[in-house]
C-alpha cells in the first residue's frame, strides 16, 4: 500500500516538474508559443502526463534507490553520537546563515548571473565549513561549554581531573599501567594512539619470538585495561603523515590534547621535558612509593649471592631494591639480622648498604 502511494506521489512530482520545466522554456523564449489559448493549455497538460508517465514508471527504480540512500544515511549516522550531531546541525545552520547575509549584497547588485553563481558556492563553503568545523572541534567546544557553567574553583579540579593521559608503547608492554589505573590513582581518560596500536600489533607479529611475546603481552594489557577497569579508554585515530616516529608522533598528539604522557622510556621522558609537555614516568612512581629507609635501621634480609667487591654479599628487598652487605660473602644462603649504614639513590634505582647485625654489636 505505502509503495503504491509513493508511486503515486513520484507520478505527481514528475508531472509538476514538467509543467515547471516547460514553462521555465517559454519564460526563456526557448520555445516560442502564445501565453493563452487552447494550444497552451493542451501543451502544458501532455507535457505534464507526459513526465508523470515517465516519473512513474520509473518509481519502482526511484523508491528502491532512495532506501538504498535512507539507508546508507542511517549507517553514516550511526557512527556518530548524538553531541557529534547536534553541534555539526548547529554550524550547518550558522555556516549557512553567514552565506544568506553575503549573498544578499551579490543578489541585489543587478549583474545577470553572478549574484547566483557567488550565491551558489558562498552555500557550499560555509555549509561544509558549518558540517566540518565543529565535528573536529568538538572537545574543545564541549569543554568550554562545560566551563561556562562551573565555577573558577571547578574549572580547575576539572581540568585536572580529566586531563587525558596518552600511553606509549613501552608503557602498555610494561604492565603496571594496569595496576596503577585498578587503584584509582589516574583520573581522567586514557588515550591509546592508533599508531601505537599498529606498532604494538607489527611487534606481536614480528618473528623474534621475544618481541612477539612482549607484543601479545601489551594487546593482553589493553584488553585488561577496557574490559576490567573502571576507567575511560579512547582510541585516537589522528595521523601524522609528514612525521615517521612514534615518539614525535606521541609528542605532537601530547600536545595537541594539552594532555600528559605516560612512560617509562628515559629518553622519551627527556625530550618531552624539553619541549614543555608534563611526562608521568612509571619507574619514577615505583621508586617514590618505596618504603623509606635511614642509616641505622635493621632489617632481615637473605643473602643470596657475592658482590663485585671482596667479601660482599648482595640481598634485595620485595621491590627489587638492592642491599649491598659488607662482609657478608659468608653468609650467603642465610637470612640474617643487617643494620642499614648508608643508602645511595642513582638514576637506575636505589642502593641499600648494609652491615651483618653480629658484626655491628662485637664492634660496640
């Protein structure tokens, strides 16, 4: 029923469009025919059967092609969120109200023509200017919207709160991202680069079995992260053609977002210093969160090899913190009592310098 209907209207539709056309001819003097008449009015009636006729038959065509278009709309659509848009509707509308108030000068300058042609492509620039514009901008436009309606005091919380955290590649191999974000101790969205994604994939497909594992290990770490934790994952799809490695690509991503890298790569972490972007180090955080130790505490500790030095032995504490013993190349195997003499901190980590306890209480 609905597509005899429609049929009917295509039909309708096309015996207007002829109608039109044909007095459009004779407006021209394309055609030269009298205003009046019963020749005018037989002309303008066959003319007009004469497209519906076609339109109509044509229908069945026409309503097939027209879902095919509805529906490759509604796929479109679907990729996009409801925000995405409204606000692409709102600059269509503005795009195309900034056309109107340019064209009417074009329009009204009496030259045949122009002020149609201007008119035509001021329409198509700032529509697609309206459509484009806001899609690309639309964080930045929904975070002013935001901050309009919050306080100075939180702006502020907000913006730290919700500073986006880009993660590098050595970070997702690592692991103890994944730990760090089930503590709640990173707030704000994380943002895994489309790039990073296609570098973690090339070395999970790579023939060294070592760097295939550490590769599959990074996927198994993402996967975690979205599926486990509580904690936004975005996957930014921006490309940076004219720029070959991914740590400048990281970096202009960085800065672009205004957000923060998370690393653990020295190197990486420099440069970013360098170039002002704020770096969130992962070896950092792991040798600020270690217990604190003073010369002069004890602790029990187990020997388990020599040191470089003559009659060394070497413990290590749960974190992998090092404890160099003095003297204590005799006791290894053993877990003894070790009072703490010194402690070093060096850019690859912290060292503990330590005396067996016995020795300490026969030198009193």
């Amino acid at each position: 029923m609905i597509d005899k209907i429609l049929k009917g209207v295509i039909g309708l539709i096309g015996a207007l469009m002829g109608y039109s056309i044909l007095t459009l001819f004779i407006n021209l003097e394309i055609i030269q025919m009298s205003r009046g008449g019963w020749l005018n009015l037989i002309v303008h009636l066959g003319t007009s059967i004469l497209f519906g006729i076609i339109f109509f038959t044509l229908s069945s065509r026409i309503i097939e092609r027209g879902r095919r278009l509805v529906k490759l709309i509604e796929n479109e659509l679907e990729k996009f969120s409801v925000y995405d848009i409204t606000i692409s509707s709102v600059g269509l509308i503005v795009g195309l109200l900034i056309a109107f108030l340019l064209s009417q000068p074009l329009n009204s300058s009496g030259i045949p023509y122009v002020g149609v042609i201007a008119s035509i492509m001021l329409y198509s620039i700032f529509g697609y200017l309206g459509l484009t514009i806001p899609h690309r901008k639309r964080d930045d436009i929904s975070s002013t919207l935001g901050n309009i309606r919050r306080s100075p005091k939180d702006r502020m919380k907000s913006q730290n709160r919700s500073c986006p955290k880009i993660l590098d590649t050595s970070v997702i191999i690592d692991g103890r991202i994944a730990d760090i974000c089930k503590t709640g101790f990173i707030e704000g969205p994380l943002i895994i680069p489309e790039f990073v994604l296609e570098e973690l994939q090339h070395i999970a497909d790579s023939s060294d079995s070592l760097k295939r594992n550490r590769g599959r290990r990074g996927l198994d770490i993402l996967n975690k992260i979205q599926k486990e934790l509580d904690i936004e994952v975005i996957i930014n799809d921006k490309k940076f053609d004219d720029v070959q490695e991914v740590d400048s690509k990281l970096l202009k991503l960085t800065q672009l977002l205004k957000g923060k890298i998370i690393t653990n790569d020295y190197n990486l972490n420099k440069v970013a210093e360098v170039q002002g972007i704020y770096v969130l180090n992962i070896n950092e955080l792991a040798n600020a969160v270690k217990p604190v130790v003073l010369p002069g505490e004890e602790m029990l500790v187990q020997v388990v090899r020599d040191g470089k030095e003559l009659n060394q032995g070497l413990a290590y504490l749960d974190d992998g913190t090092m404890i160099v013993v003095e003297s204590g190349r005799k006791f290894i195997g053993e877990t003894i009592d070790v009072v703490v003499t010194s402690v070093l901190q060096t850019s690859a980590g912290r060292m503990i310098f330590a005396k067996p306890k016995s020795m300490v209480d026969k030198a009193v």
